[in-house]
C-alpha cells in the first residue's frame, strides 16, 4: 500500500477591518513610521474591536472560509487544532470553543501553545493524525488576538504585534503530495526572554500583577532577534540538505512574519531571491500563530501542483522549526 501523506487541500484567512498604522502609533507612544519600517518592515497591522470579542471570533471565519472553498460542510471536520498564544479563557479550548460557533458537532479538538511557532508545531501534530490513517479531515487553525496582550504605552512591543487567523485543512493523499518532512526544536532556557509573567499558575492574577503590567507581553527583543535570526536560517536550511533539496527546487519561502530582517537572513541563508519568500509583514505585522497560513491564504492562487514550499519559524518558548510541503493542487 502506497504511504498516506497530509495534503493541504484548502485554506481559509480572515484579519478584522480595523487598521492601525503606524502613524496613529505616533499619537499613542514615543515611535515613528521610519523607526518602525526599518527596524521590523511593519507599516499597518489589523486589530479586533469590540467588546466580548476573542481568538475564536478570528478563528471561526478562516476555518468557514476554508470550507466554502473546499465545498464541505462543518459536519465532515473530524479534528481541529487551534494554535494560539491567546486563547479566550485559559480553559476550555479555543479550539471548542471555535467547533461550538461554526457547528463542527463531530469533531474533537484542542488548543496548542507553542507561541510563534505554533502553527508549523500544529501542522506536524495533525499530519500525523492523517497519515496514521485515523482520520480523513483535520483542520489546522492559527488564530490570534495578540492586541489583548499588547501593553500599548510600551513602544518596544506595541509596533510589533497585530490581529489575525489563517486555516488549512489536511486530508489524506498516496500520490506522494503534502507534508514532507518537518524539523521542530524547543529550548525552555529561552523563557525568560519572551513571556507573559502572570496569569498562569506560576503567578496568579492580582491587584499587583495588574499594577506592574504583567498580563502583558514582556520581550527583550535583541536576545530574541538574536536567536530568531540563526536559528531559523539554520532549520530552513537543515531540511533544505536533509531532503536534498537546492535552491531551485524551492518555490516559495513561508516564513513567520516577527521581523523582516529574520526573513532576509532566513533567505539568504537558503540562497533563495526574494521573489519566491512570501512576505505580508508590512500589512499584518506579527499575528503569531496566523503568520504562516495568511501568507497561504494571500498566495494561495499563485501556488501550483508539485510546488515544493519551505514553512519555518521562531517565538517564545524558544520554539523553532520548518516544515517541507508538496504542494497538492493548482491555485486559480
Ligand atoms: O515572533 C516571536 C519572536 N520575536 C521576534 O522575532 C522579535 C525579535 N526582535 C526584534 O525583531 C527586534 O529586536 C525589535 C524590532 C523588537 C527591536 O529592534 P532592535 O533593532 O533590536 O532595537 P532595540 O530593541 O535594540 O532598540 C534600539 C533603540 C533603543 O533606543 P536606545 O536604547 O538605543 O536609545 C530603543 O529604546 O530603539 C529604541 N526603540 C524605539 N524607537 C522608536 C525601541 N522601540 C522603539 C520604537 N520606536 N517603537
């Protein structure tokens, strides 16, 4: 019997309308537009308004974009993985939470963290599900409210982060499309740098977590662009030679957007021009978990049969990975 892969057979995004740019951060924090695009290549990102509104309220709407595109009902989802860094409460799932609204009654599901490298931990964990033969229609969904973790007089991390979802849906294929190989790596050690301090079990909210601000994003970005910039060039070029692939069997680089120059260090090291590195950063900024599948979800026409794509990323954790994708059908 022929191997069972995971093949992208569709994918859905949504971004909320709102749109913070960089000139309105200049009436928010001590910032400006030339700072902001020639350190991190960021000139808008999208922000979710409204009361009671959460991750699930971006991840609902990319998943049913997803399944309009591939024709199938709620009903058929067999699993769904959420990828988040901002779920709606701490317990239960956002990934229930999300089945609950767009009517997913036959699936299971649950969240996973691994903050910005989430979606490619996510996509591994449910090609595994599909290739295992157990189930024929597992939905990956990255999905993020970062700005309800932004503390937005901190002009460090304020400029960086923005709203957002991307989805794929994965289905079994034996003519030797989808996910190829992954490479994913953890290393605790780096936690101190990139964090929430309090909230967890760890520290507790309280009247003093809240006072110190600590319910927000806390990130020494030098120490993590550091790390960022070695190692996701490393990963991406470590599956490139583990596979034997060269630079001219790749078609598209689909890196994490934190930081444009991570990206060109990234290409660079995969000796890859920027014509074939997906790069939606100026307009979304950083949506964590959704990075990745919105770049899928705006290329997704463009993207051909056979095309062979390089997904990779870095966050806190530290988190970091890339994934070898054969891509298994013709865009529009
Ligand atoms: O996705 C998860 C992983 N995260 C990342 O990959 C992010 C990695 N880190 C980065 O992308 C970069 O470190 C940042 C974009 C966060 C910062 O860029 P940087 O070149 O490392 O700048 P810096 O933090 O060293 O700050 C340089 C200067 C400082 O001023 P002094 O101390 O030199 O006077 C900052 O206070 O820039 C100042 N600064 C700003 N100035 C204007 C910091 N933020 C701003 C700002 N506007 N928004």
């Amino acid at each position: 019997m022929n191997k069972i892969n995971a093949a992208i057979t569709a994918v859905g995004g949504y971004v909320p309308d709102y749109v913070l740019t960089n000139k309105e951060l200049e009436t928010m924090v001590e910032t400006n537009d030339e700072w902001i695009k020639s350190r991190t290549g960021i000139e808008e990102r999208r922000i979710l308004k409204g009361e009671g509104k959460g991750s699930s309220d971006l991840g609902a709407p990319a998943v049913q974009d997803l399944l309009k595109k591939r024709g199938i009902s709620a009903e058929e989802i067999d699993l769904l993985i959420c990828c988040t860094a901002t779920p709606d409460m701490l317990f239960p799932a956002t990934a229930n939470i999300i089945c609950d609204k767009i009517g997913a009654k036959n699936a299971w599901s649950f969240d996973l963290l691994a903050a910005c490298s989430g979606f490619i931990y996510g996509l591994t964990t449910g090609s595994k599900f599909i290739e295992s033969g157990a189930y024929k229609k597992v939905v990956v969904v990255g999905a993020d409210k970062m700005s309800s973790i932004v503390d937005y007089t901190d002009r460090k991390t304020c400029v960086l982060f923005g709203d957002g979802s991307g989805a794929v849906l994965l289905e079994p294929g034996t003519d030797g499309y989808g996910i190829m190989d992954s490479i994913l790596h953890t290393d605790g050690s780096g936690r101190e740098y990139l964090r929430l301090k309090a909230g967890g079990s760890l520290k507790p909210a309280s009247e003093e977590t809240v006072k110190n601000g600590e319910h927000f994003i806390y990130q020494e970005g030098k120490t993590v662009f550091k790390f960022a910039v070695v190692n996701m060039a490393e990963v991406s070029y470590e599956i490139m030679q583990r596979n034997h692939l060269t630079k001219d069997d790749i078609a598209w680089l689909v890196p994490h957007q934190a930081n444009k120059r991570i990206i060109d260090a990234t290409a660079e090291r995969m000796g890859l021009p920027m014509e074939k590195v997906m790069i939606n950063i100026q307009r979304y900024g950083n949506t964590t978990c959704a990075t990745i599948p919105l770049c899928l979800w705006e290329w997704q026409n463009q993207l051909k049969k056979g095309d062979n794509l390089i997904l990779s990323a870095f966050g806190g954790g530290f988190t970091w990975g890339a994934i070898w994708v054969k891509w298994a059908y013709d865009g529009k």
